[in-house]
C-alpha cells in the first residue's frame, strides 16, 4: 500500500503545482496589465504636452502682476 500512498501524494504535489503555475500567471499577466497602462498614460502625457507646446500664442508670455 505504500506505493498507492506515494503515487496519491506525488499526484497531490503536482496538482498543487498547477495551481501555483496559474497563480504566478496569474499575477504575472496583472503586472503586465498595469505596467502597459502606465506606459500608456505616459505617452498620452507626452503627446499632451507635445500638442501644447504645438498650439500657437502658448507658452510665450507668462503674467507675473496676477
């Protein structure tokens, strides 16, 4: 019976495995996820600031009297 215990137990450590590999993954693809949308509102930052720079009679004058 010790090799039916062991082959149930080596079973067990392989599905909890699995479920470790997805849980990585998991997290993994949320990492990812967040990252890109930092990247994404950096870009749309810089070409904000790209189109102001762009817009004519902008950042030409600056009223210092309030």
């Amino acid at each position: 019976m010790a090799s039916v215990e062991g082959i149930a137990s080596q079973a067990t450590a392989i599905q909890q495995a699995q479920v470790q590999n997805q849980a990585d993954i998991a997290v993994a693809k949320k990492s990812l996820d967040a990252q890109k949308q930092q990247g994404d509102a950096a870009v749309q930052l810089i070409e904000s600031a790209a189109r102001i720079s762009k817009s004519p009679g902008t950042g030409g004058l600056i009223n210092t009297t309030g």
